[in-house]
C-alpha cells in the first residue's frame, strides 16, 4: 500500500521521533505504539497499520544506508589491502561510522538502559571481530598480490555480518521493549561477564608478563653473578 503526500509527510516525522502534527520531539515508545502526543494530543500514528508501516520504513533504511557503508568499506579495504595491516584501521574506523549512522539510529528507538547494554553487546562484538580482522591482516601479509581482493572481501563480509547480527539483536529488543518486558538477564549478564572475562584476560596478561620479566631478571642475575665468581 502507498501512502498519500501527507501521511508520507507524517511517517517522515515520526521517522525522526516526532509528532506528526506539532513536530515535538516523543519518547521512543510512544511512536511505537502509535500513542498520543504528549503536547498537542494527536495520536502519533501514520495510519491504521501504523506499526507496521513505521516497521517497513526503518528496515528500508536500514537496509540501503547497511549497503552503502558495506560498499564503501569493501571498497577502501580492496584500495587499502594493497599496503600491509593498512586495511585493519580502514575497517574499524568505516565501523564506527555505520555505528552511528546505520546502527546508532536503530537503538535511539530502544528504552535508554536497553539501548545501553545493547550498544556494550555490540561493542563487544565489534572488538572480537577487530581482533580477527587484525589476525587476518598478518595472514595474508605476506601474499603481494592476493592480500588486496581477500582484505575487500573481508572487509565487506565482516561488516555486513556485524550489522546483520546488530540488527537482529535489536529487533529482538524493540520487540521486548514494546511488550513492556523488563531488562533481562542475559540482556546486561551476557555483555558485563564478557567484559569482566576480557578485563581479566588482559590484567592476567600484564601479571604474567610481570612475573615473567621478574624471573628472567632473576636468573639473569644469578648468571651474573655467577660468571662473577669465575671472571676475574
Ligand atoms: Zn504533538
């Protein structure tokens, strides 16, 4: 079904979480459910099928705004695959950018500590793929001319499956949101014991290169101290 000129114009302004009538600025929920304008009263609705009109919109615009950045960035990775580890930092910084343009957008319409934890979810997600995109630079070093199509390739690939799975993650969640359901366990469980693991990874890394160095110092000086004895 199409819309007429003006509930194009409505769906236009509820696309940007405002009422349809006075352009007030409304609470994510309140465009969701099609309810009525705090300010002026109007129901914050495009038509009968409001939802799932407002639904179709986002996910045609997050579709062609995901299409165009994984095109961008597949093409800067190709370009930048040329010089060794160069297409790691084209990636990461092409992935900031979708994150606010393509996914930053989506999660503005989650409740805010919803949206929170959903947007550490992601992060986390983001780092481990960083981390594998970083392995797959060194991999493919060494190979002149293939590192270049295999490093675009990745590129487009990894982005793409990180804003699939973005965009799974929060629609699971608008869902939860619109039913009223309360943050769950595994919404802020999954993302803070991640963090907590990789936290301790990190210090046990540091501890343990310490008492590595410390050791080493040790028997070092042992072997010194020991050639002292016997060099005059
Ligand atoms: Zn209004």
């Amino acid at each position: 079904m199409t819309l007429d000129r003006e509930n194009v114009h409505a769906r236009e302004l509820l696309l940007l979480g405002r009422c349809p009538a006075c352009a007030e600025l409304l609470p994510a929920l309140v465009v969701l459910r099609g309810e009525s304008c705090d300010h002026c009263a109007t129901p914050a609705r495009v038509d009968a099928r409001h939802e799932e009109a407002l639904t179709e919109a986002l996910s045609a615009r997050w579709t062609r705004r995901s299409w165009i950045a994984v095109g961008i960035v597949g093409m800067a990775s190709l370009m930048g695959g040329f010089v060794p580890f160069v297409q790691a930092p084209i990636l990461l910084v092409g992935t900031l950018l979708a994150q606010v343009w393509v996914i930053g957008d989506a999660i503005g319409w989650l409740s805010p500590l919803r949206g929170a934890f959903t947007r550490l979810t992601l992060n986390l997600l983001l780092a481990a793929l960083g981390v594998a995109d970083l392995a797959a630079n060194a991999l493919v070093a060494g190979i002149p001319l293939l590192s270049a199509p295999i490093l675009g390739l990745l590129g487009a690939a990894t982005l793409w499956l990180y804003l699939a799975a973005a965009r799974t993650l929060i629609r699971a969640r608008l869902a939860r949101d619109r039913e009223g359901a309360p943050l769950g366990v595994t919404e802020w469980g999954v993302p803070v014991a991640l963090l907590l693991t990789l936290v301790g990874v990190v210090l046990g890394a540091v501890v343990l290169a310490w008492a590595v160095i410390q050791a080493g110092e040790a028997l070092l000086g042992g072997i010194v101290h020991a050639l002292g004895g016997v060099l005059p």
